[in-house]
C-alpha cells in the first residue's frame, strides 16, 4: 500500500560546483516505494582542464515527517585518452655556428611538451635529414654536431660575395599513445665563413723572366702572377704590392696582378742585369688579414734582337678614349685595360664587350685582355665596354676607340700618334680659350656693375644738393622781396600771374637767354595765347615736380625760373598744382633731354642766376 512516508526522493550537492552530470528518474515503483535513477553527463569532460571531481554528495531522502536520509559520497576520476599533440619548444629557429667547431659542439637542447599522461605523453624526437653533421638524442632532444664544418667544402661553386650557408634541418617529436601523434619543426644552422686561409701563388708558375732591355717601355705589362685564397667575401679577394731592391728599376701591380712599368719611370740609367722583386698578396679582411710573400727575379737579355713578335701590351688607363694598334699584334694581346680603378677602388671587377657585332674581330678577357684576331676591315673601331664590379654591383659604361695603323709601312703608326697628340693639343686649347673668355667676360660684368652703382650713387647725391640750393634760394627770395616790391609791382600789370588766382603759374616761351630777359619784354600768358595757338597749332603737355609746385603755391610774387625740358607726356597726366597744358612752340615741344641744366634768374639779374639740376622742362620761364 503506498504511504506518503515511504515517497523517496534524490538531491545532488557538491562544493566545488558546476556538477558534470545531472540525475534523471528513470524507473518508478509506487507499490515498493522504490525509484530508479541515472546521472547524466550535461557537459563534456577534458582530463587535462580537471581530472578529479570531488567532494560530491548524492542524498536519498523519504517524505516522512521528520524527514529521514541517507547520504553517499562520490568522486569522480576523468580517464586519459591521447588526444594532445606533442609540440617542440625552442629557444631559437636559426642557430649562427662558425666553421671549423669541435667534434661533438652541442648546439642547443630542445624541448618538447605533451599534455597526455602516462603512455600518451612519453615523447621521442627524430631528425628526418639524412645526414652525418647534425646528430640528436632521441630521449633529451640535445642537438650537437658530429663533425668540423668546413665552410670551403659547403661552398661548392665558391661565390665570393657568399659569406654563411644556411643548412635546414627538420626535427619531429612523437608520442607513444594509440593512435601515435606527432608534429615538425624547422631549424636553421647558419654557417659562418672565418679567414682561415691565406693567399697561396700558383705553385707551377715561373717567376724568373727575362726580357730585352729595347722592349722595357714605359707602360709595358710584363707579365701576370695569381694567387688565390679560398675563403669568402672580402677575406677571400686577394689585392697585390710590390717592392723593388733596386731604385733604377721600379715597376707596379694592379689588384688583378699584371705587373706592369709606370709611365713616369725610366730604365735607360739602368745597368744591372738581374732585378729581384718582393710581392705581396694580402686579402681584404680588416680585423684579420693574412699575407703571402712571392719574390720575382727580372733579368735584362742586352743580346736580344726586339721584334714585332715580342712587343709587350700596353696597359691602358680607365680613363682614356683614344688609342693606337698596330695590325701586326694580330692574334696577341695589345693592350691590357686598368678596370681595377672603377670607382677609385674595385674587388672583383670584369669587363665585357656591348658590341656583340665585333665579337669575330675583337676579344676581350673579363680581366681587360684585348686582341685583334681576325683581319680589320675598318681602319678605325669604336668599342663600347661594359665594367661591373661583381662584389659591390657596381658599374660602369666606356667606349674605347681604337685607330689601326701599320708598323711595316713607314711612319705609319707615327703619324697617327701625332695626329692624335696635335688633336688633343687642340681640345685642351679650345678648351683654354672658352675658359678665359669666361672669365673675362664675368669680370667685365663686375666692373659695369660697380660703374652703374656709383654714377646712380653720384646722381642721387647732386640731385639732392640741387633740391637743397633751390629751397635754398626761395628762403632767400622771401628775405629779400620787400626790397624790390615796388619794382616788382611795376611790373605788375605785364606779371603772368593772375591776380585773382595766385596758385596759377605762367609759362613763357623762353628762346631767349635768361640774362637777356626783362620784365618789360614779357608779355602775358593771356595776351599770347590766341597767337600761339595760331602759330603753333601743335601743343605739348608737360608733367612738373609737385615739391617745386608746392613751393610756388606759397610764393605769390615768384621769380622767373628757366627750367630744362623734359619728354612730352599726355594731356590727361596734368597735375591741378598750378600748372596745365600748354601750347608752346616747336622748338620747345621737341627737344627731350633730360636732367639738363637750368637757369634761376630772380628779377632778371643775371648776377643771382644758378645752375642746377632739375626734371622740369627747360626753355621754358615758370613764375
């Protein structure tokens, strides 16, 4: 019989919540009071977020009252199941190792981690690289080298400019769980080049020579030595000295080591037979450089006969444009080009022809060797060169002509040097004469220049004195007008100012001289001007200093002032200070010099005139 005492129930309690699962009824015997339950997962589990749930408390309580209870506690252990994938842990990708290292050099101990337990997260490491240099510990994952590295033996095609090699490698890690997981990794040994070799000269050359004194010329190659080294970039590029025992013979070399006589030396005082030599090939390293010491013995053959087949090339500056071959070098080397200059300094320098067309008559080496090998069919080549520095990258771009001539024919080869000279004596003369033309033509320019500044400097101190003497001399005027008023106003009735209108001033023709003038000779503006106009029908406008103006505003009774002309000007410029268009004769109106001087005569006394210089038209009186 069922009991309300007997009605069971579940209750779930943790303190370390959220719970995984969950409880669901699942069976209920109402009868026997009896009640089945299943926990449910309502989350996903990972072992390696948290492995352990503990403390979990499953309560069975009935309905009775008091209420009765049973209480179980749970754990709950979460399995492993491999499902990490193992990972490398490095401290670097690229691992900078220079050359000639121990046996054994350990490089770096790697690590690697798997979140797995137990058989899931035992690791091993393997090097997939087939190779006897980089060995590895399986267990430790210790990377070492089983080996010296040589850098020359890695640098196959030996590329100077090359300086490390980098080897890749790749390294895998593996756990032993089921299914097995694993992951890859790169690492770089970057190997570095140091100056380990020295120079070394070829072993099978011959350095006893021996030459015709005739054929030692200035500018003679004599012949080439070569050392190498087989190190890389800047400690494997070799560059040559020389040092004579003897001052009557000195010879140079260029960095390619064509030994060669300076052009500034001579060899005519020297009697010795056998000159010894010391060359030196040193490498470029700057902190470390290594040298290798050759000596070269030079002997002087007096008995030998000189001829066409034993001239020696000449060498050519970078510089030059123009040279001269004699055809019958056909098939030897004629000239040897100083390409080691480029730039004032060159490592690794080659030269190449741009002038594909010439290749079956011209050859040219990549160290500057030229020869004729077929037959010309010019008398004259342009070659155009192409010179790169293959270290730096440099380059640089020449043409090199090149006049045949024949030594067999008489004065052949000779005439053509002399022409070249004589031309060349032409350009620098031409040359010269532009550069002095230059010059005189820039100090001709000075010189007018500070000739105008002065004569402008002179002009504008004597116009200011002018100003000052004509001010000057109206201060003086208003001094002494009260002596000469009643002869002033005699005159009065013939004046040229109106009476009525003082800020007017009259213009009178003035032919005439200044001292010759009076007052009764004068005749009035307004009397004149139908006549003027009737004789002179053409009229001039002129334009009259504002300051002098000004100063007549205030003078009513004014002198007679003779001004010097100035250039006509448009009616439409005339100022309202006193002074308008006016018809004057043709003598007047033409005449256009200015700055001229003028004639200030006060009541026409020829002892109170001055000179001087004004912008106001001249010929004419202005009262």
């Amino acid at each position: 019989m069922y009991t309300a005492n007997g009605n069971p129930y579940l209750q779930l309690r943790t303190t370390e919540p959220p719970l995984p699962f969950i409880y669901k009824l699942i069976y209920q015997n109402n009868f026997q009071n009896i009640k089945l339950y299943s926990l449910i997962l309502n989350q996903n589990l990972d072992r390696e977020s948290k492995s352990t749930y503990n403390n979990i408390q499953l309560i069975a309580y009935d309905s009775g009252t008091p209420t009765l209870h049973t209480q179980l506690n749970l754990i709950l252990n979460i399995t492993d199941i491999n499902d990490c994938i193992p990972k490398i842990i490095t401290n670097s990708t690229i691992y900078n190792i220079y050359e000639n290292n121990p046996n054994g050099y350990i490089i770096d101990k790697l690590n690697a981690y798997d979140c797995d337990i137990e058989q899931n997260g035992e690791i091993e490491y393997h090097l997939l690289n087939k190779t006897d240099l980089l060995i590895i510990n399986s267990k430790t994952g210790q990377l070492s080298l089983n080996q010296s590295i040589d850098f020359e033996i890695l640098n196959k095609f030996q590329q100077k400019n090359l300086t490390t090699i980098d080897l890749e490698y790749h390294i895998e890690v593996y756990d032993h769980g089921q299914p097995s997981l694993s992951s890859q990794t790169k690492i770089i040994l970057r190997i570095h080049d140091i100056n380990d070799y020295s120079p070394e000269f070829e072993k099978n050359h011959s350095y006893n020579w021996t030459y015709a004194q005739s054929i030692l010329q200035p500018g003679s190659i004599l012949g080439r030595i070569y050392a190498y080294d087989y190190d890389s970039g800047l400690q494997g590029l070799i560059n040559y000295s020389i040092r004579s025992f003897h001052p009557c013979l000195t010879l140079d070399i260029t960095s390619l080591g064509y030994i060669y006589i300076p052009y500034e030396s001579s060899i005519l005082t020297c009697s010795l037979l056998s000159y010894t030599f010391e060359i030196t090939a040193s490498d470029y390293d700057p902190i470390n450089s290594r040298s290798t010491i050759q000596l070269l013995t030079i002997n002087i053959d007096l008995n030998s006969i000189n001829n066409n087949n034993h001239l020696l090339p000449k060498l050519l500056p970078l510089t030059i444009q123009r040279t001269i071959l004699d055809i019958n070098t056909l098939g030897k080397i004629a000239f040897i080009i100083d390409i080691t200059n480029l730039n004032n300094y060159t490592y690794q320098p080659k030269i190449y022809l741009n002038n594909t067309n010439l290749l079956s008559c011209w050859n040219i080496s990549s160290t500057g060797e030229i020869s004729l090998i077929s037959h010309p069919y010019a008398s004259s080549y342009i070659l155009s060169l192409y010179i790169i520095d293959e270290y730096t990258n440099e380059y640089l771009l020449m043409k090199l002509q090149i006049d045949i001539c024949n030594s067999s024919i008489l004065n052949s080869c000779r005439q053509l040097y002399v022409l070249s000279d004589n031309r060349m004596i032409l350009i620098y003369a031409i040359g010269l004469a532009l550069i002095i033309t230059c010059i005189c033509i820039i100090i001709f320019s000075l010189i007018i220049c500070l000739c105008c500044g002065k004569t402008k400097q002179k002009s504008e101190v004597l116009s200011s004195t002018h100003q000052h003497t004509f001010l000057q001399y109206n201060d003086d005027y208003n001094s002494e007008k009260t002596e000469s008023s009643s002869d002033q106003y005699k005159t009065s009735s013939n004046s040229t100012i109106r009476e009525d209108d003082h800020d007017s001033a009259c213009i009178i023709n003035g032919h005439s001289s200044s001292s010759n003038s009076s007052s009764s000779g004068i005749q009035t503006w307004y009397n004149q001007k139908e006549s003027i106009n009737q004789i002179y029908p053409t009229s001039s406008t002129y334009y009259y200093d504002l300051k002098l103006a000004e100063l007549l505003r205030k003078n009513q009774h004014p002198p007679c002032i003779h001004l010097n002309e100035l250039p006509t000007i448009p009616q439409s410029l005339s100022t309202d200070y006193g002074f308008s268009s006016l018809e004057l004769s043709a003598s007047s109106s033409t005449s256009t010099l200015p700055n001229q001087h003028i004639e200030i005569s006060v009541d026409q006394s020829p002892e109170k005139q001055l000179n001087i210089k004004s912008f106001i038209s001249s010929r004419e009186c202005v009262v």
